[in-house]
C-alpha cells in the first residue's frame, strides 16, 4: 500500500518516535505480513519516501483574509493579483520572476489568449468608471501597449470600443448610438483597421469576421485582420425597437424590445441566412481518439454520448447529469450534480472505448493539470486536512495530506494551494515507478 504522508500544519516529515511499535516476536508470519502492510513498512529496511515535499511558501498580502480567486496559473507561472500589483511566480520554486504595479485603478481580470501565449491581457477598473487595458509580457513583465477603451480579445486580435460622435437629429433616445471597433494586433497593438458600425459592430470568433449591421437588417461581412469586404446582404429584426446584433457560433442575432418590454429574437445562420429556430445544434468536443455530445431535447439537455471519430456514430451514453474528462489516467466521468470546491465532483474511471466502470472514485474531487499534460490530481477533504491522490495503474495512489486549502493548481511534478487564507505553498510531486 503507498504511503500517506502527513504534513501537518508545519509541513514536517512524521516521527518515526511517534509511529507505531515493532510487532512481537511471537506474531505469526502472516500476522506480521499484515501489520508491516497496514503500517507501509515503516522501518529501517524500507524508509519512507514522501510523495510531497513542500518547497515555497509566499504571502499573497499584509493581512486578513484574500480571495482564493486572487491566484491564476499560467504556463510555467503563477499569476497573483494584490491590491497594489500584479507578480508572477515560478511554479518550480515559488521565487519572484517579475512584479508589476497596478496603473492607477483597481485590478478587475487577467486574460491568457492561446493563439498569443506570451502576452497576458491585464484590465483595471477605475473609481469614475473608467479602464485601462494593457498587454503585458508573460516572460518578462513588460507592458508592450496599453489603452484607456475597453478591450475584446478575438484570437490574436484586440477589437478597442471607440466612441463614434453621432450628428444631430440622426438618432433618438430609442435608438442605439453607433459602435466602432479598432481592431489591432494583440502582441504589438499595432493597428490594422477601423469598424464603423451602422449602427451595431461585432466580430465572428470562431470565423474571425466582422460584422456591420443596420437598423433595417443591412449588413457588411469584413476580414477581421485586413478589413476586406467579404460579402454584403439583408436580414429582418424581429418586431419591435432594434436593440443589438451580434454573432457567434455561426449565428447572427439580432435583438429587438416590444412596447411593453419584451426582448424578442431572431437567429440566422451566417452562411445560408436561413432563420434558425432554436439552437438544437448538439455540442460536439474532442474526448480523446472519440467525440463527446451534448444535445438539447426541447431545452432539456440530452445524456453526453460518446461517438465514433470519423463516423459520428454513437458508442455509447453516460447517465443523465454525468459528463467525462478525458485525462492522462483514462476517462474520468464526474456528476454534474454534486458540489465540490477543490475540483469536479468525480464520480468513476471508465474504459472510454465502451464506457464500462472500471474504478469508483466516489468522494474524490478532479482537476486536470494546467500544464497540458492531462495529469488527473483527486483531492479530497480529511479532518486532517485534504488528501491528494493519483491514478496509477488503475488504482488511486495516495501522495499525501496537506493542510486545510482553499484552492489548488497542479502541474505533472508540482502543486500549488492557497491556504490560510493568505498563504500560497508550492509543493513538489515525487516521480513514481509508472
């Protein structure tokens, strides 16, 4: 049986004075075979070896209680949002790579973009309601540009909101003012072009178009990187006062407001133009070699079916209200159901070939490491703190205890958790045989 290693509250390895006392001599060997195994062989011929070894402890602020959602995990970094400044952590060690003090207002978010993953987007919100968006550089600090308009990443651009002065006697106070989006380029803030609304802007991410639509359903299709005019045509609002067009997922929606306040809509495919009635489109994702499927039944939502890569077939359905994290273990199916604070509400460890159960996981909580490594951490809460355990070999390997946390991130050889309320520790993960 692994070992299960203490921490306790000052992280220290256990006295082996403390533990438990050699059998009798008189034991039979079967008896004495059981007892080495309950106690993991404690014992000069088979030293423990701790599975966690805590290496940084950092003090995320000067005193009192910090939200736990202070702390963001970024490649190789952790990310910690104070009152006064933005700084950046080694994941490995806990030492100080860059700090960068807040412009002059209040720190709101900070967004990592995949398609750009050495720039962070930091955005500070001020007393009179202003913002301040700056791109900085994950590697170094540095802030490579900055603006004072509220910012839009769409891949590797940021769409700016410019205020456009409308002349008068063209609008009223039921129509909207016209939107204007600077689109620039998000590592250097270069700009590239202007969309002027007419009146509603907005921008196709998974298409990476931009749109410019009319009260009267008019519109204009660009390049969201160049500009160019791909394609013009006309569309209805629903009945009613024009309220907004936007598009994602393939769709265009345009939104009006009835007289006695109802917001009505209308979905339009972008391509066909035809008017969608609902959107019923299943929600396809990559599980593994598979696709996983999330439908909608009459707004209710359907049980995750797992389907066939190249024949969308289906192999097989989940119970309703389970859904699967594909990991480096194996498939995890976690209830969407449960409650949990440190992770998804695990539920079991499936073959995700034919969906049979092949471990219960019941009372784990799983996160997925964020280093892409797909490294499944189950933790779970013990009166003695939290509990950390791997999936090795089929089995849940037990790494350790660690004090009562509020929130952990995990790479494949460290884990980080804020505990203490205003603590974060860095703790190593020991290689195993598998």
């Amino acid at each position: 049986m692994p070992e299960i290693i203490e921490l306790g509250e000052d992280r220290a390895d256990p006295d082996p004075a403390t533990g438990p006392r050699a059998p009798a001599r008189y034991l039979r060997p079967v008896a004495l075979a059981v007892v080495l195994l309950l106690t993991g062989a404690i014992g000069a011929a088979a030293p423990v070896t701790p599975m966690l070894t805590q290496v940084a402890v950092l003090a995320l602020g000067d005193a009192g209680e910090m939200r736990v959602d202070v702390v963001d995990p970024l490649r190789d970094l952790l990310v910690v949002r104070s009152d006064d400044a933005l700084s950046a952590y080694e994941m490995d060690d806990g030492s100080l790579r860059w700090r960068l003090p807040h412009a002059m207002g209040r720190q709101r978010s900070i967004v990592a973009v995949p398609q750009v993953p050495d720039v962070l987007v930091v955005t500070e919100d001020f007393a009179d309601g202003g913002t301040y968006v700056a791109a900085v550089e994950l590697e170094t600090g540095a802030v490579r540009w900055s603006t004072r308009h509220d910012v839009w990443v769409v891949g590797a651009y940021a769409l700016e909101s410019t205020d456009f002065t409308v002349p008068d006697g063209e609008t009223s106070q039921a129509t909207p003012a016209p939107m204007g989006l600077t689109v620039r380029e998000l590592s250097t803030g270069r700009v590239r072009w202007v969309l002027r609304g007419t009146p509603f802007a907005a921008a196709d991410e998974a298409r990476l178009e931009a749109w410019s639509v009319s009260l009267h359903g008019e519109f204009t299709v660009y390049d969201l990187g160049s500009g160019r005019a791909l394609r013009t045509g006309a569309v209805a609002f629903p009945p009613g006062t024009p309220q907004f067009a936007t598009v994602y997922g393939g769709m265009l929606v345009l939104s009006a407001r009835l007289p006695n306040g109802e917001n009505l809509e209308t979905r339009y495919d972008t391509r066909t133009l035809r008017v969608i009635a609902a959107p019923v489109s299943p929600l396809r994702f990559a599980c593994g070699d598979y696709v996983c499927e999330v439908g909608d039944d009459g707004g209710v939502r359907t049980p995750l079916a797992v389907l066939d890569r190249d024949t969308l077939t289906v192999r097989y359905r989940l119970p309703p209200d389970v859904h699967l994290i594909p990991s480096a273990q194996g498939a995890i199916t976690v209830r969407a159901d449960g409650s949990a604070v440190l992770g998804a509400p695990a539920d079991r460890l499936i073959d995700l070939d034919d969906g049979h159960p092949l471990l219960d996981l019941t009372g784990w909580e799983v996160q997925l490491a964020f280093d892409g490594s797909g490294e499944a951490l189950l933790v779970r809460r013990t009166p003695d703190g939290v509990q950390l355990a791997r999936i090795e070999d089929g089995q849940v390997r037990l790494l350790g205890t660690l004090p009562p946390v509020q929130r952990c991130f995990n790479t494949r050889q460290r884990v980080a958790c804020v505990y203490d309320g205003n603590r974060l520790g860095v703790w190593s993960i020991a290689a195993t045989a598998s």
